[in-house]
C-alpha cells in the first residue's frame, strides 16, 4: 500500500526566508510523486512531479523538492519565500496501476510580512 | 486550451434531497477522476473512469452515490439521498490516456448537506 505523511499541519515563514514543506511517503514501487497547492477559492495545481529521472525536481514560482530513498522522503522547498505563496500544499504518491492519487494531510503556509 | 471545469461552484442543500454535481474534462483527455475532501480529512479518491467506463469505484462511499460519464464526455456525480456526511469539496481531475499522465484539477465543488 501507498502513502505519504505531511509532518506539518501548518507552517509560517516570514516573507523572504526560506520555506520547507516536509513529506515522508511509502511505496512498494518506484514511487511518483507530487507537489500540488491550493490557493484560496481555487483550485488545485500541480507544483511539480518526480517519476524517476533526476531526483532534485524544480518546480513552478521557485519550488524545488529533491527524492530521498534511502529517507524515503519529498521533501518541497524554496529558497525565499513570497506573500503570494500563501497557500495550502499536498504532497501526493500516484498509484502505479491505475492512476489514482493518494494525497497527504495537506500542509498550510503562512506567510508574515 | 480550458482547463477542468466543474458545476456549480457552491451547492447547499436539506438532508435527503439529491444533487448533481458537473465535471468537464479537458478536451481529449481519456482519464477522468473524481476526489472528495470531507472536512478536517485529507483527499480520497472516489472513481476513476477511462472514457465512458468505470475503471475503479473502489472509493464511492455506498450506493447513494452514483456517477456518470456520458459519451466519454463529461461525468456527473449524484447523491440521493444526501446525508449530513456528504458535505465536503468535491473534486475532478482528468488526464490524457496514460494513468501516469498528469492530473490537471478543477476548482471543486463546495457541498453543503443541512
């Protein structure tokens, strides 16, 4: 069975830190993973996906999240972060079979001026 | 290229009634996906269809749920009788004809049972 785990339910940055989402998963396979977020009122958009090529994936509005194995981890992160990034973020793992997505908790970023 | 629509947007409706709720796909696209986030829960998968067939209904909650996928056009979503438990946001996703394929989302719709 697969699954991912968001170890935050909230998190709050001020703007222009850094900003890290954090995401274990678990997977029988080679797993493929996703990033997507919610904005308010809106709805939801991918971010960025790892299918097995390169393990650090850049992602959309600066994301970036970098595939550890032996961590089994997801971990989205970006450099500096925006009043704009404000926002809820799910860490996703598609089944290999049939396509459904198995999303996390969902995490929700504040961002402080 | 119009993304994933879906309609309505809001719907409040009394305990027992029914409701329909609307998903357009992106056009071309095979997969089409339903999800539900009930409150304070994560995204579940409800059902997956491939063109006009059910490929997995394995997350349809019970038999008051019923969806459809007309002409492998666009799907609809009813529930009859509506209990209290079927407030959530409910969402569509589709994709083109890998289930590896990306899943582009619709906005949802909010559905409230009173």
């Amino acid at each position: 069975a697969q699954s991912v785990t968001q170890l935050d339910s909230h998190v709050s940055v001020s703007e222009g830190t850094p900003v890290l989402l954090r995401c274990n998963y678990s997977s029988s396979y080679s797993p493929s993973l996703f990033w997507y977020v919610q904005h308010p009122n809106k709805g939801l958009q991918l971010l960025l996906k790892y299918t097995s090529a390169a393990t650090l994936v850049k992602g959309i509005n600066g994301f970036e999240a970098e595939f550890k194995k032996s961590e089994t981890s997801f971990h989205l992160t970006k450099p500096s972060a925006h009043m704009s990034d404000a926002a809820e973020y799910f860490c996703v793992v598609s089944d290999p079979n049939t396509g459904k997505l198995i999303f996390g908790q969902g995490t929700t970023l504040q961002v402080k001026p | 290229e119009a993304g994933v629509t879906q309609f309505p947007s809001h719907s409040v409706i009394e305990k027992g009634q029914t409701v329909t709720l609307r998903c357009d796909p992106i056009s071309g696209h095979d997969n089409l996906y339903w999800y539900r986030r009930v409150m304070g829960k994560e995204i579940k998968f409800l059902l997956h269809f491939v063109k006009e067939s059910k490929q997995d209904e394995s997350g349809m909650p019970n038999n008051r749920f019923l969806a459809e996928r007309t002409g492998g056009t666009y799907s609809t979503l009813k529930v009859q009788p509506a209990e209290l438990e079927d407030s959530g946001v409910y969402f569509c996703a589709s994709s083109q004809r890998r289930v590896i394929d990306t899943q582009y989302f619709g906005p949802g719709t909010r559905l409230t049972v009173l």
